[in-house]
C-alpha cells in the first residue's frame, strides 16, 4: 500500500460528481429524527447559541446528576482578562459510568446487549448485556481499588480492543480515576513517556493480540515501557494482564508469542475471580473533576495529555451522538475506531452507552481475512449507523467493488467518517456503492481536544455535499480568521476558531497550563484556535482545508513533525532531518523524510531501514516515513528556519509553485532536492 502515492488532490478530485451537486436526506430518515428538517436545525442552532445555558441544561436533564448546579457554561478565552478556563454546571455532582450503567438499569436496559465484541477471527465473537457490563465494571472497580488506585489517580490502559478495555475504562471513571489509554500500536518508548507523564502506579495490558495475521507481543512492549519509565524514577507498582492469547482463534499461519513475565504482573482473571463478591461504590464527582487524559501530538514534538472532565464531557459525548446519529433504541451502532483515540473514547464508550445503544466493539482489520469484513459484519448484525474513516473508505474502494458483492447492508442509515477532509469520490462511494444511495452521509469535523463534533451534517436535517463538514454543532461557534485575526465574514478561507466555549471542550494540557494557552489560545486572542484552516461556501457550508500548524494527518492520526524529526536525529549518522506530508491515495498523507547525513556518509537500503526502525522504535509503526530522502542540504532562510513549503513541493513531485526562492541561504540545494526526488533509495 505505500507505495501508492502522490495521485489525489481533494481540491479537485471531483470525479463523478456533478458541479455543486448535493444530497438530500433519504425521507425516511426524516420522519422520527430527533432533528428532521433544516429548518428545524436552524432553530434549535440559533437556540442552543442565544439560550445556550437553558439548551444544555434541558440535554443535561436525561442524565442523572446526584447533585444538581445552578450553573450554566462559564469561561473566559482571552488571557488578558485572566486565566483561560470552562466550566459546566460547577458545583454539580455526577459520575459518568454510573450514566452509562446504572442509569440504563434502571431505564429497564439491563437485559439489553450493550455491545456485540467481534474479534479478529470472524468466528471469535460474544455479547455483554448491560446488566453483565455493569457487573464486570464493578468488579474490575474493586480490583482497581485493591491496587491502591485512587480518585485523581491516573491509570495506564494498553490494550487490544477487548471487552476489558470498557471495563477498564468504566471502572476508572466509576472511582474517579482518570484513564490514560495508550493506542495498542505505540511503541514501549511512547508508552513509557505517557506513564511517565502521568505518573500512573498502574498499568493494564494484555499479553498479546492479533492485526490480522500478525501477531503483537503486549507484554513484551508493557514490560520495557515499565522498565524505561523506572529509568525515569516513576515506579509502576502493578501490571495487571489479560490472558487475551488464551481464547482467540489463532489466524492460520500465526503462532501464539512467548509471554514474559515480571515481578510486578497481576493477572487480571485471577485479580477479578478475588474481588467477585466486593462492594465498591460510585464515586460522585464535582461536575469539573477530571475524567480521563489522552495524549495527542503536538508542535514542539512532546505529546500532550488533553485533559477532559465529567460533566461537560458527559453532557457533550451524549447529545453529539444522539444529534449527529439521530441515535434510536433500536439501533445496531458500529464505530470501527480504536479505543485508543477520542473516537473510540466518545463515540464508541461513552456516547453510545450514554444513549442506551446496542453497539459494535470490533477487534479486527478492515482487510482481514479480506476486504469484504465490514461489509460481512454489517449484515451479520444488521447495522444501522456505522461510522468510519475516509481511510478505511478509500483502501476498502481501492480493492474494488466486488469486495461489496455478496452482501447488501440494507440496514444502513448512516454512514459516518471522521479524522480527515474526504474525497468527493470517497464520499460517493460510501453514499451509492455501501449505502445504496439511501443513507445520509455524517462527515465530522473535530478533535481530542474538542471531546465530541464540532462541525458536521445531521442525518435527518442537512443536505449533503460531499466533501463538507457542513454545519455548526448546537453550541458550537466556529469563526474563521484572517493571519491578521480579523473575522471573515461570508465565503472565504481562514484560520478556524470557535469564538466560545462548549460543554466538551478540554480543560487542559496535564501538567503545562504554559502550553494548553500558547498552542489553542496565544494565536488568536480572545479565540480557540483548532490548527485547521476552512472555507466557507456561499451557502455558509464548512469545508476544512486541513492543518495549518506543523502536524500532520495520516490516516485519520495526527503525528508531529518534530517528534519524527527527532527520532531520525537520533540515529548517529544523521545530522538533521525534515518531515513534511505528502499526498497519499489511501492515506490521505504519509510522512516523507529529508535527511542531511554527516559527512561520509550516503543513504542505502540499510540506513534507511535503520531509520525506519528508530522511528517505529521510539514512536510506533503508523509514524514511520515511507520515503527517506537524502538532502545534501536543507532549504533555510537566513535566519535558519526551514522552509517546509519548498520540502513540502518537491515531496509532492510538483517542481512548479515551489514560489519566491530567494529568501533562501542557498539556493542550489533546492536543484539537488528534486533531482534527489528520482534517485532515493
Ligand atoms: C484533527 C484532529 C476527531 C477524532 C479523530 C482525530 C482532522 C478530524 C476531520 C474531518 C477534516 C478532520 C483535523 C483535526 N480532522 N476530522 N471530518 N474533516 N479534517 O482526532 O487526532 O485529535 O485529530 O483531525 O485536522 O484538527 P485528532
């Protein structure tokens, strides 16, 4: 697949779509929406801002608060007034597992499934009821609690998407712990620096899993993260691990890794078995307590740990899926993302049970055992809503159509994607091949930081063109600025900020309140800056025209330029190294390296998988760059800056618009550069 490169521009890849062509909702998705019609968006919109505390408090309603507040949303961006904070309904008392388990008991659900696991191998699937979740979170509560884990603590999650992983994170918020859940396909290095970070005395792992047919030693991984982050002086007390390995199909042609084990291991079916008949109650929270961190790349290459609370995450996690999947009891709702990102923390955990839904919690690959999986496991549970990638989407229409034939998913509703713009012809792919022309598509615009959708199309109300984020969330405000700060009113492009504050907003960098105001509110006072640029059309659509800062978006993932930077410069040879994005079929963008090497020294096949490995060494797989390029120079200006947007041109193949060169110390490099381009090992 890498090497597929280089051939889409979104800007133009129109193919198969009428000028300014737009969808409308199929009617029967209208009648019963929770929102129907967009007249009827218009209003509650136009509410949710003017009436924004009272729009809140009536969603806030449907949840149980032990402790009501008088208070509504209360924030202040602008540094010069003081410091940047939200808050929602301070002083109120909740607890967010509770909403999602005992609450839905007592609404009568306990017999209803709370989610369908389906593995890796297509026959190693199971059902947890939400009576049996509620059980197996109490439990795991008191496991936790027999570690010594506390409220405020801070809990390490590395896990395959097993059962466990909700458990655990449900078992977490149940005593007032914060998870940190660190994606299964980070390395022991990027573990490490976030146990570190957070200093959590407990970690869970499991002892492997399977990707398909590869198979990844956890435990391995789990015990050197341990091992690197006593190097650091943070003990890690308990290393609790599932026996995930023992009851999976193996995947023909696999083998099942050897397990290591430590002094410090626990195994979490043993831990469980000891603490079956132990009580272990709720903790109710202040509605600002914090809930969970999970780090996200940032600029300057260290990640940060975006911090969010209880009750506004809560209240924003429950209306965002109700609105934006027109949420229905009868539901069968798929998210196909990994817990180990906001998605899977919002809407595939908490946004999901909040609603009372009957969900889909997926441990395979799209293309395993082949291409036909998702649209195997649609019809398999007769799926309503499911929502997706525009990288699942574009690998999955790239294998081809026939990968579709065979199955019908005449269920579908829905289709959802987030993490990156979509191709128009993505879109119109999963609008007429998956969804037979009767779905509506949800393209949803937002971030960790955001905790739940900002910008996006609601399934009964909005017309849809594809390729648009579309419209406002209730309560969202975005704005769109110049590089002056001026507002752009009407069509144009700029900066995209949100000139207020919603229920689910972060409340903060763990740790570094210095850089939670210099990245989202120093750049444009008074405002939250997302790192996006947008355009807005003549008829007031959304279209994200992707970062603007130095982060780059593969697959659906942000990655930091400067974290594979360093990890290059590492390497003994290396003398300095460039990171840009380039175009990607499938991807969307891929990271493409230049490195300048210290004297002697030539690139060959050999260094460069040595560069590769340091990179999947210190961050993880998804960060490593498929092409490393020797750069006998690198284009600065005189004050040493590089200029990225000359890298980012050669990078693209494209010699033309690579602009003004003359700021540059050294011209010629750039000659080299693209000569280079043809001749990288
Ligand atoms: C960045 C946030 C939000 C969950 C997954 C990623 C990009 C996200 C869209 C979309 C265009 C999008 C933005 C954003 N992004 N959704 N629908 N259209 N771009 O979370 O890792 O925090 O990344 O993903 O660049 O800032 P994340």
């Amino acid at each position: 697949m890498s090497d597929v490169h280089v051939k889409f521009n979104l800007a133009n890849d129109n193919e198969g779509l009428e000028d300014d062509e737009i969808f409308l909702p199929p009617a029967p998705l209208l009648a019963g929406a929770h929102v129907s019609g967009l007249q009827s968006y218009h209003e509650i919109y136009a509410n949710s801002i003017n009436n924004s505390d009272e729009f809140w408090k009536t969603v806030a309603s449907e949840l149980h608060f032990e402790q009501g507040s008088s208070k509504g949303l209360e924030w202040n961006f602008d540094a010069k007034k003081g410091d940047i904070y939200c808050k929602f309904m301070d002083g109120a008392k909740t607890n967010i597992s509770y909403n999602c388990l005992e609450r839905n008991l007592k609404r009568g659900l306990g017999n209803k499934i709370a989610y369908i696991f389906e593995g890796n191998e297509p026959s190693d699937s199971s059902t947890i009821t939400y009576s049996e979740l509620h059980a197996q979170v109490v439990q795991f509560s008191a496991v936790l609690r027999s570690h010594g884990v506390k409220r405020g603590d801070v809990v390490a999650l590395y896990l395959p998407m097993i059962p466990e992983l909700a458990v655990a994170m449900l078992a977490c918020a149940r005593i007032g712990a914060m998870h940190s859940v660190v994606f299964a396909g980070f390395s022991a290095e990027s573990l490490s620096a976030r146990i570190v970070d957070a200093q959590c005395k407990v970690l869970v792992t499991a002892d492997g899993m399977f990707r398909g047919q590869k198979s990844i030693n956890l435990k391995t991984i789990a015990n050197s993260a341990v091992k690197l982050a006593k190097s650091e002086n943070v003990e890690v007390s308990s290393l609790i691990m599932v026996e995930h390995l023992k009851r999976v199909t193996v995947p023909e042609g696999s083998s099942l890794p050897k397990i290591d084990s430590t002094e410090i291991d626990a195994i979490y079916e043993n831990e469980m078995e000891k603490c079956r008949n132990v009580e272990s109650e709720v903790e109710w929270m202040d509605a600002e307590s914090p809930l969970f961190l999970l780090y996200t790349s940032g600029s300057t290459g260290k990640p940060k740990g975006i911090q969010h609370t209880t009750a506004g995450y809560m209240t924003y996690a429950f209306a965002t899926t109700k609105y934006t999947f027109d949420a229905q009891p009868d539901d069968i709702y798929w998210c196909t993302a990994d817990c180990g990102w906001i998605t899977g923390h919002t809407y595939l955990l908490y946004g999901p049970l909040l609603n009372g839904l009957q969900g889909i919690w997926f441990e395979g690959v799209p293309s395993y055992p082949n291409a036909s999986r998702f649209w195997d496991v649609t019809d398999k549970y007769g799926v309503t809503k499911l929502y997706t990638s525009p990288t699942a989407a574009r690998a999955l229409m790239a294998m081809g159509d026939e990968f579709l034939a065979g199955t019908s998913r005449a269920t579908l509703k829905v289709i959802g994607t987030v993490g990156e713009p979509i191709n128009p012809a993505a879109w119109l792919w999963l609008y007429k091949k998956v969804g037979n022309s009767n779905v509506s598509i949800v393209d949803t615009y937002w971030q960790t930081e955001t905790g739940g959708h900002m910008i996006t199309c609601l399934p009964g109300a909005t017309p849809m063109k594809p390729g648009a984020a579309s419209m406002p969330m209730f309560g969202a405000s975005p704005v769109l600025l110049d590089s002056e700060g001026r507002v752009i009113e009407g069509p144009g492009e700029g900066n995209l900020c949100f000139d207020r504050a919603w229920p689910g907003m972060m409340r903060g960098v763990f740790g570094d309140y210095e850089r939670f105001v210099k990245t989202y509110f120093a750049p444009f006072g008074g405002y939250y800056f997302t790192g996006d640029g947008a355009r807005r059309d003549e008829d007031g659509y959304l279209w994200i025209t992707g970062r603007v800062d130095d982060l780059m978006n593969v697959s659906g993932h942000l990655l930091s330029t400067a974290e594979i930077e360093s990890a290059l410069v590492a390497h003994e040879k290396v003398a300095e190294a460039a990171v840009v994005a380039a175009p990607h079929d499938i991807k969307g963008s891929f990271p493409y390296a230049f490195v300048t090497l210290n004297v002697g020294e030539r690139i060959n096949p050999q260094l460069i998988a040595e560069l590769k490995k340091m990179v999947r060494e210190k961050i993880g797989a998804l960060a490593v760059p498929d092409i490393i390029q020797e750069a006998p120079g690198l284009p600065k200006t005189r004050s040493g800056k590089v200029t990225r947007r000359i890298l980012r041109k050669i990078a693209e193949g494209t010699e033309s618009g690579i602009g003004d060169t003359t700021t540059l110390v050294d011209e010629s490099v750039i000659k080299q550069l693209i000569s280079g381009r043809s001749a990288r090992a």
